[in-house]
C-alpha cells in the first residue's frame, strides 16, 4: 500500500470502522472501490474519495493525510481558548 493509504487505514482504524461501515458513511452503493484501494498494492484514492473524506469527517487533517506531517486529527479550540486535539482532548500545553 502507499503511504497515503497506509495513513487512511489508520484514521478508519482510530474510528473503529470497517470497510463496508465506512463505504455506507460515505453514501457509497457498495464498498467496491474502497476495498480495490485496500487490495491493490499501488492504488491511490480518486479526488472523489479523497472529497468525500473531507466533507465526512472534519476532523481529518487532510495534510496529515497526504504527507504525513502533522497529527492525523484538527485541533479544536476548547472554552479556555486552548487548542485541544481531538484524538486526546488535551491542549497543546498538557501535552508536552
């Protein structure tokens, strides 16, 4: 698998999701083409796969997605004005 799918199967992986769950989230009729991105050794996902993530799941740090850098989730900022990450809801500050 690239690394870019590597990457995508982590995040459903977080989300404890599976192929077929994430396929019906996504408004897919079937789950063929996610499972052809999963089987084939150098599939790449469509900009339509790569949209529909996008406007599925907010929180997915598209950037983190593509290269790698950064943390798979957004931060949100929290009451306190901290930036919070979604994966742990603690701010930047507890986290170092």
């Amino acid at each position: 698998m690239v690394p870019l799918v590597i990457r995508l199967k982590e995040f459903i992986d977080f989300k404890r999701m599976g192929i077929q769950e994430l396929a019906a989230v996504l408004g897919y009729k079937s789950p063929q083409k996610l499972y052809r991105l999963f089987n084939t050794e150098s599939a790449w996902p469509s900009c339509q796969i790569v949209e529909d993530l996008s406007n599925h799941f907010h929180e997915l740090d598209l950037n983190w997605l593509f290269t790698g850098r950064g943390t798979m989730l957004l931060e949100t900022e929290g009451s306190s004005g901290k930036k919070r990450s979604r994966a742990t809801g603690k701010s930047r500050e507890e986290s170092v």
